[in-house]
C-alpha cells in the first residue's frame, strides 16, 4: 500500500530571541529565530513541564497545546492533527533543523531528550516554506553544557515500557552529548465492531471480517542522537531512529493483525555560524537517508470477495529515500531594521526496493484481481513510480522595522520553486504594538501554498484514490489578531482571533477513470473558517501554578474531510511543586462539538474529556527519582471518526499507568 517519501521544502537552518528574555536564550541551544516575531502564537514547554505531562511521544504532548487535537489517521495507527480546524501537516525541527522528511508520525518522536519544545501555530507560512501549514514544531535538546549523566527506565499498562541513557560533557571549548532511548507498547486494546470487510461480507454474503476485533496500535521505537560542539562556530548533529508499528485498523480499514509499517532513517547536520558587527552568517549542509516500507500487509482478509482470495489481498512494499540540502542567512540589524536574507537548495531522490503481492490493478475495475501466490512486481508492473527525484530551492527576504519604541513592523517574502510543482510565493506582514506597558496587540497576515503529496500524484486508484499529475497547489491565507495582556505578576492572558481562506483545496472526487471510482482533483470552491484561542496561567499561591485553555473554531463553507476536526477544545491545568520532595500535575483536556461527514448519516460523535495524573517524588539528592504517570484517570471512553467503515468508531485514549525511575550524576 501506499508509501511516500515526501519532500518538503527545506528550511533554513537559523535558529527565538525577541518576546524571550535574553537570560532564558543563553542557556538554550537550538531555539530557532525564526519565531522571534510570534509573540503569542508561540508556545513553548520547559523540561519539567513535559516531564510532568508524562507523555511518552510528541502526540500525546502536543494534545496539551491549545487549539491542537491529535486524531488518528484513517488506518487509525498514524496520528493526524487538527489545529484551529485545520487537517494538515506539521513541520518538525530538531534543533531548528528540519529532519523529519516523509509525513511524521507523531506517536514514534520520544519526548525523553527534549530540553525545550517550541510550537508555532498561525500565519507563519512563509518563515518556514509551503509545507508548515498547520504550524511548525521545534525540538531542542539537550546540549554538552547539561554536563550529567540520566539513565531513566519506565513500565506499566499496556505492555509499555521504555528505557533511556543520556551523557552530556564539555571539554573546553569543545563537547558531546550522546542520548539513547528505546520503547516498546501494545498501544491500547480498543475493540473495533466492523471494518470493511464487514460492509463487503454484507454485500457478497460473506463472512471475511476479522472483526469484532482488537486494533493493532503496538509500536517499538529505537532512537540516537550523537551531537558534538566544537569550537564556538561549527556543531555536528548525528541522528539515528528505527521504528516499527502494527497498522491500526488496516491500510484499507480491513483488521490487519499481520502488517507492519517499518522506517529506519539516518540524518546528518553540519552547522557554521560566525557573529560579526551587528548581525550574524549561520550556514548549514544536512544528508539525510531511509529506508521505509510495509510488510506482512493483508489489505483484506482470507476468504475475501467471494473467496477470490483465500490468502487474503496482500502486499509488502519498500521505499529508499536520500536528500541534501544546503541553506545560508545573513542578519543585519541598524538602529531601526534588523535585515534578513536567507537561501537553500535542495535535492533528494526516492527509489522502490521492493513490490510484491498477490494481486493485480486492471482499470475500470474498482476491485482487485488476484494472481495466486505473491509475485514480483518491483521491474514490471509496480503500481507507484519506480525512481523519483526532486529538486528545489527558495530565497527568503525579511525586515523587522521599528517604526517607534513602541511600534514593529515585520514583513517577509519567501519564493520557492520546485521542479514538480513549479513557482509558489508566500508573503507575510506582521504589526506589533505596545498597547500598555503590560499590553501588547499583533496583527499578523500570512500565506501558504499546500503543495501536492506524491500519493495524490501518483495513486494507484484501488486503496487509493487515482493520483493527478496536473494537480495545482492549493493557497491558504490566514489573518490573525493577538493580545498578550498581564493584570499582575501572577495572572496573564493570551487571546487571539483567526480567519482563514484555503482556494483550490485538494480533495478526493469521483472519477469514472479510476478503478475505485475516486481521484484525487483541485476543488473550485473555497474552504473559509474562523476561530479564537484564550490561555489563561494564574499563580494563586508560591507553589501553585494554574493554565486555563479554551479554542474554538467553525468553518462557514468547507468542502473537505475537516467536519471530523472538533469546534471545542477546553482544557484546564494544575501544577504543585512542594519545594522539597515532590511535585505532581494532573490536567483535564476536553474534545466537542464535531460532526460527520455531509453523506454520513451515523448519530452524532460523543464528546469526551480526559483527566490525566503525575507524580514525581525526589527523595535526597543521589537517590533517584520515583515517576507515576496515570493516562486517563477515570478511563473515560473517547472515540475518533477515522473512517464510515469503523461503523462505531475508534477507541482512543485507553487507561495506562506507569511507574519510572530517573537517575542523574
């Protein structure tokens, strides 16, 4: 089934330091300044709030940002996220280095090694390129200056358990840092009580299904990160993951308790920066490689179609990517303008190692045609292109002017340009202004263009929709109004209003050609929505912090699979740090208001809301400490609409509780 190595533009390898105090960034390595001109739409977790989240991987953490749901893809193993309404991709930055080229998958990123995490949401398109519709996610972690060594282990429900060691040192002006981390889950045991074969064995009079069953969400994570800082100007990051997970509910939403989803991906960064009188030249090459693929996959079950196929549609399919890329940027800053002008190039090429299954495409037929035993199809008959390259590059103009002390303006140009998809040019104006001395307003305007994936390209039209090569990238533009007000040294409030425009959307239609009656087409209308977004932190007393988080968002004309994204997202937050031996959280995320698709007639979707609990106890210095992380308290039932043919939809969120051990010396 359907594996893409997708190229997203590069970004420039720079690295938040305006709205962040100047004594917080000369402690951070790899913040990125690219988001200096966010100063609400940025949020960044400490380490001790992530430790106190007790999130396993970056889904589960990002579920605590405001305005951000995580969901599962429509095979429910992947995550998919909604943020301010939206179904679209996210960046990842390690270190402000982009290293994450296909399509991430949010629930195999560790969170173990993150010092800091920085998430942008908003109209910030054109900082980071095309491809960073929904926002842009930094991982920053832990650099030689940490000087310690961490072992941590974890286990509990749900056949968990993870394990890390890191080691960071510095020698001179000279240091290493070398994390490890290995995890292993079931996932959850949700029951899922029809599939597709289930619509399929009411239509054929059979009885294929595998369902009712439980969904196949074990995942085994192996991540390494080598990093070296040598000198004050050159730092090499070297990077290490092999990931390994069940699919869900199947590929073709057909109970697959075979398949697997395979990637091992290695990645290479080589940075250079040199400050000089009044600005700054930062220079990065980066080299990355995977090789990813699907295995032991049975799109439907034995004894499918009438017994077509007593084996059951099966297909293994592997995939092989490489990309450099190169980027520079220069700042220079006057009294009044701080000047940014950066580039980068880009090439990578993917390759099909492999194809093998027991099937044939014939077009016009929407099912597939068996041809006994598994073949070879790697040479012959592949069903997505054998070779694929593909080369870019882009330029980026930037002036941050400060019109008094009181008032900044910030506008940006970026132009990128891609052999596959052509020109795309994507503006972005920005005002701040002090209102008060504890009052600042930011109207911010930017533009995105969503560039086609490889799978709507060149989709094979029986598990796929057909892919189109004439495919236009869709434009997004986006208008957004911030208020950062604080009413005392203990109470701050972040509100912000968006409205939004997608024109010529990508999005599935009937299409006679294809052998499964769908296509991938750019739709004429427009996809128009709005929404706010309210954090409110408040500290009561010296050991008490509290964050309160409301987002909305309503679409008035969508034509997309967006009416699953839900229209409410409250969550509420407490925090208590004795001061002493412990320190515990527990949070409260809540999910509503969302609906079904126009010709889905199912009864509405239920709201949930789960309550999430932390404990760390240090008892005296030398000893280590004692974790106790409970995932949903009360197991409450939370369900996510992936798919009409998961006729009750999909269990998420299953009760987990698990106990760890940290140690540091």
């Amino acid at each position: 089934m359907i594996l893409s190595f997708v190229f997203s533009v590069e970004s420039a390898a720079d690295s938040l330091d305006s709205f962040i105090p100047e004594d917080i960034l000369e402690f951070t390595e790899g913040y990125d300044k690219r988001l200096r001109f966010a100063p609400t739409t940025v949020v960044t977790l400490s380490r001790d709030e992530i430790e106190l989240s007790g999130a396993l991987n970056l889904g589960e953490l990002l579920e605590r940002i405001v305005g951000v749901h995580i969901s599962r893809d429509d095979s429910g193993y992947r995550a998919d996220s909604y943020v301010r309404g939206l179904d679209e991709n996210w960046i990842i930055l390690h270190n402000g280095i982009e290293i994450e080229r296909t399509l991430p998958d949010l629930y195999a990123l560790p969170v173990a090694d993150v010092e800091r995490l920085e998430v942008l949401k908003g109209s910030h398109f054109a900082i980071y390129g095309p491809a960073a519709i929904v926002g842009t996610v930094n991982i920053v972690t832990f650099s030689p200056r940490e000087n310690k060594t961490t072992i941590s282990t974890r286990g509990g429900t749900l056949g968990t358990s993870e394990a890390w060691v890191r080691k960071s040192k510095t020698l001179g002006e000279n240091g290493y840092s070398l994390f490890f981390y290995h995890s292993d889950t079931d996932g959850g045991q949700g029951v899922v009580t029809s599939d597709r074969q289930t619509e399929l064995d009411a239509a054929l009079g059979d009885s294929a299904s595998l369902a009712p069953s439980r969904g196949y969400f074990g995942r085994r994570v192996t991540d390494m990160r080598l990093s070296f800082e040598l000198g004050e100007r050159w730092s090499l990051d070297q990077y290490f993951a092999d990931r390994k997970a069940g699919l869900g509910v199947g590929l073709a939403q057909a109970i697959d308790p075979t398949g697997k989803e395979n990637l091992s991906r290695s990645a290479t960064n080589l940075r250079y920066s040199r400050p000089f009188d009044n600005g700054a030249f930062d220079a990065q090459l980066a080299y990355n490689y995977e090789e990813a693929s699907y295995t032991d996959t049975m799109f439907l079950p034995p004894g499918t179609l009438g017994g077509l196929f007593p084996e059951g549609v099966s297909q293994a399919y592997g995939q092989t990517g490489q990309e450099i890329t190169a980027s520079a940027i220069t700042r220079y800053s006057t009294n009044d303008h701080s000047l940014e002008i950066g580039f980068g190039l880009r090439y990578g090429t993917a390759s099909n190692d492999f194809d093998r299954r027991n099937y044939i495409v014939q077009n016009g037929s929407p099912l597939p045609v068996p041809v006994g035993s598994i073949q070879n199809f790697t040479d012959d008959e592949a069903l997505f292109d054998k070779d694929y390259d593909s080369l870019g590059s882009y330029l980026l103009l930037r002036d941050q002017f400060r019109l008094s002390s009181d008032l900044k303006l910030d506008a940006g140009l970026r132009i990128d340009k891609d052999q596959r998809y052509g020109t795309v040019v994507n503006p972005r104006l920005g005002l701040n202004c002090s209102l008060a001395q504890y009052t600042d307003l930011t109207i911010l305007y930017g533009e995105s263009s969503i560039v086609p994936t490889v799978i709507q390209q060149t989709g094979n039209g029986v598990f796929t929709p057909l892919g189109n090569d004439d495919l236009e990238a869709s434009k997004m533009r986006m208008f957004e109004i911030a208020i950062d007000h604080r009413f005392s040294p203990s109470v701050q409030l972040l509100f912000n209003t968006f409205i939004y425009r997608q024109a010529d959307g990508i999005e599935i239609v009937p299409d006679e050609l294809s052998p499964n009656g769908t296509a991938f087409a750019n739709l004429q209308q427009n996809d128009t929505g709005s929404g706010f977004e309210l954090t409110i932190d408040w500290i009561p007393k010296e050991r008490w912090s509290l964050k309160y988080g409301l987002a909305f968002q309503h679409k008035f004309d969508s034509n997309s699979d967006s009416e699953r994204a839900p229209e409410w997202l409250p969550s509420l937050e407490a925090t208590y740090r004795s001061g002493s031996h412990w320190d515990g959280n527990i949070s409260f995320f809540g999910v509503a208001g969302r609906s079904r698709e126009p010709d889905d007639d199912r009864d509405r979707i239920s709201d949930y809301t789960i309550t999430n609990l932390s404990f760390r106890y240090h008892a005296i210095k030398g000893i280590p400490t004692i974790t106790l992380d409970v995932q949903n308290v009360f197991d409450a039932t939370g369900k996510e609409d992936i798919s009409t043919s998961i006729a009750n939809d999909l269990p998420v969120w299953p009760q987990r509780v698990l106990l760890g051990v940290n140690a540091a010396f």
